[in-house]
C-alpha cells in the first residue's frame, strides 16, 4: 500500500476546505487554531488556507501561525485518511499520523504538495506543536484526487534462452520479475500479479515464491517452454515467454504429447469473492489444487471440477486480502498463478 510522502500542508483553520476552492478566513477569533503558552494567545490574521487536487497529489498551503511568546510554531502533525471512490470504492482504507517540522517564520505563507493515490478521498486532522510540545485543536481539510487513467503492463526485458549446464537443485535460476515487467501505475497504487504456465513440468519445475520471484528447477535433461503472465488491477495483461536449455542431466519421463494449449487464467484479478480458474484442456475433468499465502502457508486444498468450456469456481470469501498463490496438478502438467484478494 503506497503511503504519502512527508510533504503536507497545515491549514489552521476550524473549517473544511474542499478541492479546487480556495476559502479565505480570519483566524483571529479561533483559540483552537492557536498556541497556548505564557497566559496569551497569538494568532495570525487571514490565514487563507488552501486546497486543491493535482492529479494524484494534494497542493496545500497557508500562514504559519505563533505560539504564546510570538515565535513560529515549531512544526505540525497530521493525521490523514484516504478512502476510495469511484472504481476503487472497495480498495483498503489507508491511515497514517505524520510530523513535520516547521522552518518558515510566523506569517510566512508555506506550501506543500503530497503525492497520493488517484481517486481517493483524503481527510486530514491538522495540529501546530510550539517548541514546549504543546499542541492546538485538530483543524480538518478534505480533498479528493483525480480520476485513475490505467495503463497496460509493459515487459521491461525480455527473458530469452536460458540455458543450465546441470539438472539438480544446486543449478536452480531465479528471477525477481519486477525486473522484467511494470506498470506506469504502480506509483497509483496499482499491482501486478504474476501466472505462470508450464507444460514441462517433467523438465523444469518452476514455483513462485512470495508472489514476485520466479524459481526454475531442472529436473532433466531437454528444453521447456516457460510463460510468465503480469496482470495489473484492471485485468490488463503482458506476457513473456522464455525457452529453458538444460544440456545435462538424467532423460525426461512421461514426455508429453505436444498439446494445443487452451490457456490457464485466474479471474478476476483482484477477486472478492468467487476465483474462476479456466484451463481449456482440463474441459469436463477435475484437478487437485492448493492456494498458498504470502507466508506459504495453505490455506486452501481440495479438487476442481472443470465444466464443459474448463471453468472451474473456487470461493475464497474467507480468504483475507493479500497476494495469494494458486497450484493446481494436472498430472503431468502444474499450473501456478498469483491472485489478489480483496
């Protein structure tokens, strides 16, 4: 979950401010907005606090107020909430409280800009600390950020040929496939989940660990097609493929016929609650399976019944969100693939 950078503005006032509107006020008459400190209270006249969205940031500003002796307060906190909207409705609600120093003299106009997500709703509690930590009443502000404009996945290298000199788990390969595949949006608060299809199982085993690290295992001598699928938060896909050379090494068993593959996908991505699971061969058949957590931990095991265009349901309603991973045997084949839970 992305968090805001430490830039934020501080707004004294006891009024909401909403995005693209700029509300003047005289903060002379509000104590809340002032220091407490020797018996009087000093605060700065036509605060003007601003606030306004730019795209998924915030540009927030106003007068630095003082404490009791006249002196600029010596910084902020702020708490904030961001909530999604629109098609991010049932994104994870984020929270953080933030400190920030002030070096502005009072009366000096400050402005900030923090980076945040696309279509989200901030709330913001805004606090002046004097040099003795004393603290005033919270002010509110609230803006919401622009709307979210996705973009494909792009392949950032390409994997290629890959050859390994010895079968054997000593010569095992892995691949941290960040490096190999982004997103213009992942600073949005977008993710990629990664699927990989295998038909040569017998050759190389390959497995994901912690949902990001592609491992290749070779188990015998010969070469393997291997297929890495990224899948951002609307669906949108990239795929790469690499061919795995293993010139040493015990002869493959049960090599497969060539099959007419028919595509494996897990969708929808992020899922709430039913995953289908489509594998275009296993029409009309059953499979084993497992879904593994972050920790890899299974959480859930059974058998899939494919119907007759190879869709297969699997309720994880009761998962918790989090990046999960799915192994389903297809004896010979093993077809692995990561999901997100909302």
């Amino acid at each position: 979950m992305k968090r805001m950078r430490k830039y934020l503005l501080i707004p004294l006032s006891a009024a909401m401010v909403a995005c693209g509107q700029h509300v003047w006020y005289d903060l002379s008459g509000y104590s809340d907005t002032a220091i407490y400190y020797g018996g009087d209270i000093v605060t700065v006249d036509d605060g003007r606090p601003e606030a306004e969205a730019v795209l998924n940031g915030l540009r927030l500003s106003w007068l630095v107020p003082a404490d009791g002796n006249g002196m600029a307060v010596a910084g902020f906190t702020v708490t904030y909430t961001g909530r999604g909207v629109g098609k991010f409705a049932d994104r994870e609600e984020v929270s953080e409280e933030l400190s920030f120093s002030n070096y502005a003299e009072a009366g000096d106009r400050v402005l900030y800009t923090v980076e945040g997500r696309y279509n989200t709703e901030y709330e913001l509690l805004v606090s002046a600390v004097d040099r003795f930590g004393n603290v005033s009443d919270a002010v509110a502000i609230a803006c919401t950020t622009g709307d979210y404009a996705n973009e494909k996945p792009r392949i950032t290298e390409r994997f290629g040929n890959i050859k390994i000199a010895e079968a054997g788990a000593a010569s095992s390969v892995r691949f941290v496939l960040s490096d190999y595949f982004s997103d213009p949006n992942l600073a949005d608060g977008d993710v990629l989940a990664y699927s990989i299809t295998n038909r040569y199982e017998h050759i190389v085993r390959t497995t994901l660990e912690e949902g990001n690290v592609l491992v290749l295992e070779p188990l015998a001598r010969g070469t393997a097609n291997v297929t890495v699928l990224a899948t951002d938060l609307d669906g949108e896909v990239a795929q790469s493929a690499m061919t795995v050379i293993i010139e040493n090494g015990p002869d493959p068993s049960d090599k497969p016929d060539e099959p007419s593959v028919e595509g494996f996908a897990l969708y929808p991505n992020p899922v709430a609650d039913l995953l289908q699971v489509h594998l275009g061969q296993a029409a009309g058949d059953s499979m084993e399976f497992a879904v593994y957590d972050a920790a890899a931990r299974k959480v859930i095991g059974g058998h899939l019944d494919f119907d007759a265009q190879g869709v297969a349901e699997l309720d994880v309603s009761a998962l918790a969100p989090g990046v999960y991973t799915f192994v389903g045997d297809g004896e010979p084949d093993t077809w692995r693939g990561t999901f997100l839970k909302r």
